[in-house]
C-alpha cells in the first residue's frame, strides 16, 4: 500500500516565556517570545524522542500548520478496536489473521495492527476512516507530563523548607481513610523520607534520572501537593510516565487499571496530549467502558494542559474527567492554561510549592539550558496544569471524608461551588483574601 505525504496537523499558536528572574513569584512567560516558545518546543519534543529511543521505542512527531510539535505517536502501529481489527488488516491490504503478539500487554477491547514504519500513519488512517469508519483505529499516542509544546510551564525553581506547609488544616477534612493513586513517574523514596508531609506515601519505584530525564520527581512532586490538601490520605504512586516523563497511551490505560484494582477514591493524572484531529484516545474510551464503570465512586481527576488555548486536551476533554486548569498566584488564569468548555475547574498552578529531590538541578530547556539550581532543602516551586490538578484531587478526598459523600459526588459539588464565581473560587490558597 502507497501513502501520501503527511499533512501535519492544524494547532494554535504556542505562546512564549520571557527570560527569567530569580525573583521569587515573577512568571517566566509573560510577556509571550514566540522565539522562546519554539526552541523550547522542539527541545521538549527531542528529550521525549530521545528517551524512548533509548527504550527502545521508535516515536514519531507530528507537527502543526506553525512547525511546532502538535503530538506525538508509536511508528508503525495503529491500535485498533478489537472487533474491528480484521477488517482494518484487510482494507490496508495486510492479512487479516496476523496477530501479532503485541508487545506489552494490552487493555481488553485493543488490538495493534502492525504496519511498515515507513508508512504514514495519518495517511494510513485516512483509509481506515474512510472504509471502516471513524474510531476504528487510531494511532497509540504519547502522552506527557503535560503537552510536548509545554510540558512544564517552567522548570522547577529552588524555595525553602518552612514553604511545605499543609493547607488543610481541618482534621474533618483531612482525608483519612481516602486513597488517592497517582499516575506518574513513581515514587523517589528518598524524597519521601526527607519531609514529614510525606511519611506513608507509597508506590512504585521512579525509574533511574537516566530513563525519566529532568522530570524525575515529577511523581512525588505530585503526591505532595494533594497531601499538602489531604495529609492524612493515602496517596499511592503507580510508575508508568517513566519514559522522559511520557508513556504510550495504551500504556497509560494500563497503569490505570493496575490503580482501579485498589478501589481508589480519586485517580490523578497529569498527563495527557492532544491527538490527531482532535479526537478522543480510543484507548480510554474502552478504559472508561470497561472498566472505570464498574467502580462509579471513583473520581478521576486530568490537568487540562499547558498550551495557552481551548484546543481539547485528552483525557481532561472526556465528560467523565474532571479537567483542572491553572490559576496565577493573584486568582487570574494562568496565560499558559488550556481553557474552553470543556476545562472544569480551576485552582492555583502557578508556584505550587512541594518536596522535591534534594541537589543540583541542571536545567534543560530554554531559556535556561545549561544553567544549574541548587535544592538544599528539597522543596521546589514549579508551574503548570500539572500541579493545580492534584490540588483538586486532594480537596475532593478531604471533602469526601468530611461529608461521607462518595469521591465523585464530592468532586461535583466542589466544581458547582465553583462555578458562576469568580476563577478564584477553588483556590485554597486565596480563600480568605480579598478578590
């Protein structure tokens, strides 16, 4: 089978961070350099690429009408609904009893259909939509800590020890007896050990810097910033965003379901991409139809990305995710938040203080590359969509433990409370401060 050219993907803009201050609360993308945004882009996009290569995984990237990387994918793999499977073998000209034992194993309703790596999976997905119909098959995206052109708002940034401080200071609301489960880049143990915050925190080993890259401890990070909200919640940390902070999404979908067989009150996920044609990751949409209904108490709670636009970001964009997007420090939304109708809440992403790996820090992306930070105390303020989503997650863990409600009803009405108010109106941080 010939296939065209690949036509690139339509994507907004991306906007820019300015140079940085040491200055303590002074936001590093305001105002907006376009020529900041696209280096950083393509170097977050080589980090990922690289490291999956050293996985051995070969990843494609897909960029936008603006050049810049839009989303990334497995080559030579489509992933494909299993009753449909066949027939997308045969329309592609490949037979249609060759299953391939795919190469980890694979959530239940999936089938990869292997195809040559040279050919172009857009391209080759134009067929399957056009002869067996749309969501058939779909590529095996990347999903990210965040997206590839924004994974971070900003690297992280040393602060000091008495800045860890839990915000919940209501013993009702504090969450004991919930189960938060993170899906991350795993747990640093070491890190857990150094801050009372943490002690109990569990979960699975974070891979070597060598495989996660510059998001190493991007995990625990996570897992601090809901105990700051619910310190005596369970919080668990399942590894799967281990390869340069990014995972395949039929990955992802597996680690999801590794933490829905421990009944969790809430799931938080930072991570996510956008995908070809804006569409939803079939993967998750088998997820969530298989296996997230039979466990209705389960809330699950998705960062809305840092793109700077309303483009859908998956799986925050499903109605059965709530999508948390970021706040700056005076209640306005962060510049570099994704927004739109289908972003549900919003609270705090910008200097989210939590534990972090103690020493040097070297940074990897511009406009600091090559410069080196110094983490005496192992507590770091860092910015993104990432860090207002566990905030939800742990506000809707204490409330669930307070009311009696289930985590998702919990959930519903923190996100009504908030709507028809101002942004500001589920930030913890803010409550007692004027607007």
């Amino acid at each position: 089978m010939n296939t065209p050219e690949d036509d690139g993907r339509t994507s907004n803009p991306v906007p820019a961070e300015a140079e940085p201050d040491e200055a303590p609360g002074v936001r590093w993308w305001d105002p907006w350099d376009q020529e900041v945004a696209s280096s950083r882009a393509a170097r977050q996009a080589e980090l990922i690429r690289d490291a999956f290569d050293r996985a051995g995984v070969a990843v494609d990237i897909v960029n936008g009408e603006d050049g810049q990387p839009a989303f990334m994918h497995r080559r030579g793999v489509l992933l494909a609904r299993s009753e449909h499977a066949p027939r997308v073998r045969r329309e592609l000209d490949l037979d249609p009893d060759d299953r391939v034992p795919p190469s980890r194993p694979l959530p239940a309703g999936l089938e990869e259909v292997r195809v040559p790596d040279h050919w172009d999976v857009h391209r080759t997905l134009e067929v399957v939509d056009r002869r067996v119909g749309f969501g058939a098959a779909s590529p095996d995206h990347v999903l990210h800590v965040s997206p590839v052109t924004w994974c971070m708002a900003m690297e992280p940034v040393p602060r000091l020890a008495d800045q860890l401080t839990v915000v919940s200071t209501d013993e009702a609301a504090s969450g004991r007896g919930a189960l938060v489960v993170v899906v991350d880049t795993g747990a640093l143990d070491d890190v857990i050990a150094d801050h009372d915050l943490l002690q109990g925190v569990t979960g699975e080993p974070e891979p070597p810097r060598s495989l996660v890259g510059h998001y190493s401890g991007h995990g625990t990070f996570v897992a601090g910033v809901v105990r700051r909200f619910a310190p005596s919640a369970d919080v668990r940390i399942e590894s799967v965003l281990s390869i340069g902070g990014a995972a395949l999404e039929s990955d992802v979908v597996w680690g999801l379901v590794r933490a829905l067989d421990q009944a969790p009150d809430v799931i938080n996920l930072s991570a996510g991409t956008r995908t070809r044609g804006d569409r939803p990751l079939l993967s998750f949409e088998l997820f969530h139809a298989l296996y997230a209904r039979q466990l209705a108490g389960t809330a699950f709670v998705a960062a809305a990305g840092n793109d700077g636009d309303r483009g859908p970001f998956w799986p925050a964009a499903f109605p059965w995710v709530t999508a948390v997007g970021a706040l700056d420090e005076d209640g306005s939304r962060a510049g570099y938040s994704n927004y739109g109708s289908w972003v549900d809440v919003y609270t705090q992403g910008t200097n989210v203080v939590s534990a972090f790996p103690k020493g040097p820090y070297t940074y990897e992306e511009p406009p600091r590359v090559g410069e080196t930070a110094e983490f005496t105390d192992g507590v770091a303020a860092w910015s993104g969509t990432s860090f207002a989503a566990p905030t939800v997650a742990g506000l809707a863990a204490g409330r669930a433990t307070t009311t009696g409600e289930s985590a998702v009803e919990a959930l519903r009405r923190l996100v009504a409370e908030a709507v028809g108010h101002d942004l500001d109106a589920l930030n913890p941080l803010r409550r007692n401060r004027n607007p």
